[in-house]
C-alpha cells in the first residue's frame, strides 16, 4: 500500500486521536474485535482498529470516521473537537508530505468513558 493509501491514514489518524489529552483508547468496530465482558479500559488492539478511512464516493477526498473512549473528569465535546482537528491536520499534512493535496473530512464518535 502506498504512503497515501488506506493503511497509511489509519495510522496517521490513530496516532494523532490517540495523542489527544483526554483519550483512554480507540474503540474497534464490532467487526474488528468484540470484547469480552471481563476486559477493561484500554483494549489491546491495533488502534487502526476504531479508525475508518474511505475514498469519497466520487474519488475527491477521504472521510476518516474515529470511534473512540475518553477519560474521566472532562468534557466530551472539548476532547472530540480537538480529536477533530487533530486527525484532520494530520492527515491533510500526511498528504501533502506525499504531494496530493485532496479533501479530508472527519467524524468522531464517542463511544464511552473509561472507567
């Protein structure tokens, strides 16, 4: 896979929600992994797990998608802006390190809060 190619951006973006004061972890898909009842705060999968990058359905850009746990003792909406604007600079500077200079759309979903 290329240096702009999914598997690059997952990781971009995984690092860069993961860099975020406030974040416990990334939450995979159930596709990705199901966690037992009995596991705990943060689980041991490959962060590109809780990160999905797709091309834009007209090959224009990428919308990246974050699912991820917050720590206690702060608000949720201050932490997914700034896991927001975080993975988005990432990826848009990712990009342009590689010469493609495409849009890049973000979502973030919290998905819990650790204990």
């Amino acid at each position: 896979m290329t240096a702009t190619g999914t598997t690059a951006l997952l990781g971009v973006a995984g690092e860069a929600a993961l860099a975020v004061p406030g974040v416990a972890g990334l939450q995979p898909r159930l596709t990705a992994a199901a966690p037992t009842r009995a596991s705990t705060w943060p689980h041991r999968t490959p962060f590109e797990a809780g990160v999905r990058a797709d091309r834009a359905p007209d090959g224009s850009g990428w919308h990246i998608e974050v699912r991820c746990v917050l720590t206690r003792g702060r608000r949720a909406l201050d932490i997914a802006r700034n896991v927001h604007d975080r993975v988005a600079a990432a990826v848009i500077a990712h990009l342009a390190t590689h010469g493609v200079a495409e849009p890049v759309t973000v979502s973030v979903t919290v998905t819990g809060v650790a204990a």
